[in-house]
C-alpha cells in the first residue's frame, strides 16, 4: 500500500458519488469539491421530482470544468445501491471518494409513530446508508474516502426524534467497522453530523416554538444568519474530511457550533 508521504489526498483530479447530490448540502457539496478540482462528480437524486434541481447541479458542475451525471435511484433496497454504483463506474470510472448525504426526519410522539412510519424512516436512515457503506467499499478505489451524514441529534437528550435519531444511530457503528474493515486499502471512512439546518427539510418538521429554540440553542447562535447550521458551515467539513484530513477516521463529527456534544 502507498505511504501517506506519496499518497495524494487532495480534491484535484478525483472522481466523486454523492447521493442526495442534487439540491441543499448535497448539491453545494457537488459545486464545492468541482470548484476544489475534481475530475468528475456523480450526482444521485431519489425521484423524478428532484431531477429539475439534479440538472441545473450538473451544469453548474460542468460549468466548474468537472465532468457530471444525473443518476436516479431509491436507495432503500440493497439492488439499488448496487445498481447506482455500478452504472456511476460505467459513466465516469470509479469512484475515490463517496459521500451519502440522504435523510429523512420524523419528529412524532414514539407512541404514535405507525411501523409503516419506523419501516420508512429505518429504510432511509439506516437500511441505505449501511449498503452505500458496502458499495463503496467494494467500489471506492484505494486510498479514497467515504463520508455519511448523520445528526446532530446523536448527542441530544430529547424527546419526538426517537426514530429519526434512532434509526441515525447505527450509522455511527456502520463506520467504526467499515473503517477497519476498509483501512488496510488506505480508505478512510467517516460520519458527520451537522445541528439544525437551515433547509426546507427543517421548517415542515418543526412547530414555531421548536424552531425559535433551535434557533437560539447553538452556543454560537447569535453569529449566524438564522442561528441554525447553514450548508455552507457543512460543506468544508465535508471537503476536508475527504481529503486532507483522511487521518480521521472511523469517527462521528458533530459539527453544529455548540447545538450540542457527546
């Protein structure tokens, strides 16, 4: 195996996999890593109703000087995570660095949530991101890295986010043992968690008296725009932990200027 000494870390010339890249931090990581020099980025996008946002991502990559694809697929059953994988190697090569960006949130009693309801949230939160972790290790070429992100919520003590931070949870082992599973190929593999995010995922979820908590509870709150995370405080983490800071690895970041800690 190369030694860190030769090895090249960087963003430049690199083929990249972003599930969940079409749109919000997904899609700002795609024209970030292609304004940092990457070769190529593949962008994943669930349905047909976020294919207009999958497109425009595409060209703004183009525009960088990267080359991009749309790929569509719903990741909640192991083919299709196969699949994403194995058409995103024959559109572009494969992939040095893989990043999965998808979520879903419930904020709901635990008494009241249906198992349709946890099959759902499970299906997306857990189910998806433990097959994208195997793809990638068997498709992220060596030395490359693999980012999943997670939730602040993993050092929360609070109540209605049971199955949301619940099925979140199990991410944080899907990367200690993918971490060692994986680093005798020099793969470093990590989990980020970012606070409330100022997105269009945050307000549905979220009565008025919620967000106007969140809003304050961040030690650094008062120096934000909204007092919520905002992708744009995400997207270097990510940038960073796939590439210069590959020595970090098989860990769970919690990066939500003091929402809270573990």
């Amino acid at each position: 195996m190369t030694s860190s000494a030769t090895t090249d870390h960087g963003i430049r010339g690199k083929t990249v996999l972003i599930a969940g890249g079409a749109k919000n931090l997904g899609g700002l990581v795609a024209r970030d890593l292609a304004a940092h020099g990457a070769r190529a980025i593949v962008i994943h996008y669930n349905s047909a109703s976020s294919r207009p946002d999958a497109d425009a991502t595409v060209a703004e990559v183009r525009a960088a000087g990267a080359q991009a694809v749309a790929l569509q697929a719903d990741l909640t059953t192991a083919d299709a995570v196969a699949k994403l994988f194995a058409d995103a190697v024959a559109a572009v090569g494969r992939p040095d660095i893989a990043i999965n960006t998808v979520g879903k949130v419930l904020k709901k009693p635990m008494v009241e949530i249906t198992e349709a309801e946890y099959d759902g949230m499970s299906d997306v939160n857990a189910k998806a991101a433990f097959f994208f972790l195997k793809e990638a290790g068997r498709h992220v070429n060596d030395n490359g890295k693999i980012c999943t992100l997670v939730t602040s919520l993993l050092g929360a003590y609070t109540p209605f986010y049971s199955s949301y931070a619940g099925t979140k949870a199990p991410v944080e082992h899907f990367t200690r043992a993918a971490s060692k599973e994986f680093g005798e190929r020099g793969i470093s593999v990590t989990a980020i968690g970012p606070g409330p995010m100022d997105t269009p995922f945050f307000y549905p979820a979220e009565g008025a008296d919620a967000v106007a908590y969140h809003k304050t509870a961040a030690a650094l709150s008062k120096f934000t725009p909204t007092g919520l995370t905002h992708i744009e405080d995400i997207a270097p983490w990510i940038r960073f932990l796939v590439s210069d800071g590959w020595w970090m690895t098989g860990q769970t970041i919690l990066v939500n200027g003091g929402y809270t800690t573990k």
